[in-house]
C-alpha cells in the first residue's frame, strides 16, 4: 500500500524500512504535515505522521480529496489530530496504543538526576578544565515525596523506580491503577500532591482537562523548592507561569523533554540559526533547568515496536481487517 510518511529522519526510514516485511511502497517525506504539504501524500491511502504534524480538519479535508483512507500516528499519544474531523472524512486513525514504556520512565529518571544533582553543568564545567563543586550541591532523593500525575504504564514504571530510590510516592489520577497501590503509591488530590512532594513527573495524556494543569495557580500550591519534570507532552505546562516560578524560587528546578510550543523547534538542527523563540531561550538561560528535545521515546526497543505497530495497522487496512488500535471514534 502506498504510504506517505511525514516528519521523516534518518532513523524513522530506517526502522520502518526494516519493519516492512509486507512490501508497503513507503514515501518518505522530511517535512512536517501541513496544509502547504499535504499534497505531498497525493495516491497514498495510508500516510504515517507523528506528534508535531497538523493533522486539523483542514489537512484531513485535503488528504480525503487525495483518497488517504488511514492516519498512522507513530505514538501514543494523538492530540495534534482532530479524530472528529478524521470520522467525517471517513478516515481512520491509529496509533501505538504499546511500546516499550520503560523508555520514557527511565529517561524520567535521567532527568530528574541530572537537574537535582546539576550533571549537565558538571560535565561542562570539566571539558573547560574547572573541576570546582561550588554551584553544584543537590539533594539525596532517598526520604523525599515523588509525586506522580498520571500513573497508567509509564507513571507506575517511573514510580516503581523512585520506590527503588527510597522515596515516598503518591499520585493523581482519575484511574486508580492496581499496580501503582501495589508499590505502595497512595492516591491523593492533585492539591496535596503538590503541596507535599519534593518531585512531581507527569505521565498523563493531554486533554481538555490537562491542558496547562502546571500554572500560575498549581505552581503557587506547590512544595517552595520542588523540582518538576514533564517527559509527557508540553501543553500540560503553561511555560510562562512556570518561568515566574523558577524566577522567584517556587520551583527549585524544571526537567521537561516537551515544550508546548515545540512544533517549529524539535527534531531539527537549528544550531546555525537564530531561535527567534523568546520562551525556550529564556528557559535553557535557567542553570536550574534542563530541557531535551523530545527523545525518552527514544530507544531501539521503543522505536522497534513503534515501527512494527505502524507496518501492522496498514497490513490490516490493506486487508479489509479490524484495525487494533484504532483510536476510538470521536
């Protein structure tokens, strides 16, 4: 089946070249999907996107006119497509409801250390030949309260782990999860979470709901000091309220592999340009702050299943079978 496959680096068409056993005639494209480039997919009935594509009821319109029959999102996560739209367009869209959610835990963690303890800066320091400890003092996570937002697959593997440190956690969830008690993780509010906890991680999809659920207001509500991580997605921090937190002392530190403003930055190499983006400049100005772009997902166990799902939902497209991981209709 003809497929378009936009947002394409060098590792995407490579795994997923090695994941189509089935013979799919794959078009990769290096741009995002937009408007202006949704002609680009034109013949294919399957095009393959990831989270900072535009998929909006616009593009939509202009792939069903092209004859796309199925959106392959390569994540979990599908908010950058309006499903809505898709279903009236007689669209299909999937994603990778399954992978490897180790991958985003753990790199939770990296994150977590490298701001407490200032690793980055360390490392730095030494290339430059200054091997002094000044400025770089951080805190024993053992004994400290890890707060967790969002505790499906991921936020319990991260929370499993911060247990591992000796620490107490708690979390917040619609969804109690069996497997998130069994470590001992106590569900409480979301305001007592904050209040208490020396950590707080998100690991919860973005919604409605969550949209800027880290703001001004939850930002004051908050341990004085905390450190807060995000390896989930940008629009659950409302970065300016966030900026005026660390400015103050609020926030003790801010880890965030996200940034919602991330579409016109992340996955290109921009370090002979100038950012004309004011937020995320002012924000990597921070020695408390660490930000990565976009990458806890990225891991070859990870990417593996990411490509194999993907080659599977548009076998079963070409098929006539029941699409697995359909995302549920709007």
């Amino acid at each position: 089946m003809k497929t378009a496959v936009f947002s394409a680096r060098r590792y995407d068409k490579t795994m997923l070249a090695n994941a189509n056993q089935e013979g799919h005639e794959l078009r990769f494209i290096e741009d995002r999907l937009t408007p202006a480039t949704a002609v680009l997919a034109t013949g294919c009935e399957a095009v393959c996107v990831f989270v900072n594509d535009s998929v909006d009821a616009e593009v939509l319109a202009l792939l069903a006119a092209q004859g796309t029959r199925l959106v392959a999102t390569r994540s979990t996560g599908y908010n950058h497509i309006d499903a809505a739209a898709a279903e009236q367009h007689g669209i299909a869209v999937v994603r990778v409801t399954d992978y490897s959610p180790h991958s985003v835990a753990e790199f939770a963690v990296g994150l977590l250390l490298a701001v407490n303890r200032k690793i980055a800066r360390a490392s730095v320091r030494t290339r430059e030949g200054n091997f002094d400890l000044d400025g770089l003092m951080g805190f024993d996570l053992h004994g400290k309260t890890v707060g967790v937002i969002g505790t499906g697959k991921i936020g319990t593997i991260f929370a499993r782990i911060m247990s591992g440190f000796g620490c107490t956690v708690v979390g917040h969830d619609k969804f109690h999860n069996p497997a998130f008690e069994a470590l001992g993780g106590r569900y409480i509010g979301i305001d007592e979470l904050l209040e208490c906890s020396d950590v707080v991680s998100l690991h919860c999809p973005l919604t409605e709901e969550t949209h800027h659920i880290v703001n001004a207001d939850s930002l004051a509500r908050a341990k004085r000091g905390s450190i807060l991580v995000n390896t989930s997605r940008g629009g659950l921090v409302d970065t300016e309220a966030t900026i005026g937190a660390l400015k103050t002392g609020q926030l003790g530190g801010l880890a965030i592999d996200v940034y919602e403003q991330e579409a016109s930055l992340f996955f290109q190499d921009l370090s002979s340009t100038i950012i004309t983006d004011d937020v995320i400049q002012r924000l990597v100005s921070f020695p408390n702050v660490i930000v990565t772009g976009h990458q806890a997902f990225f891991t070859v166990e990870a990417i593996g299943q990411i490509m194999r799902t993907t080659i599977e939902s548009i076998t079963a497209l070409e098929r006539g079978e029941p699409l697995r991981d359909r995302v549920p209709r709007a």
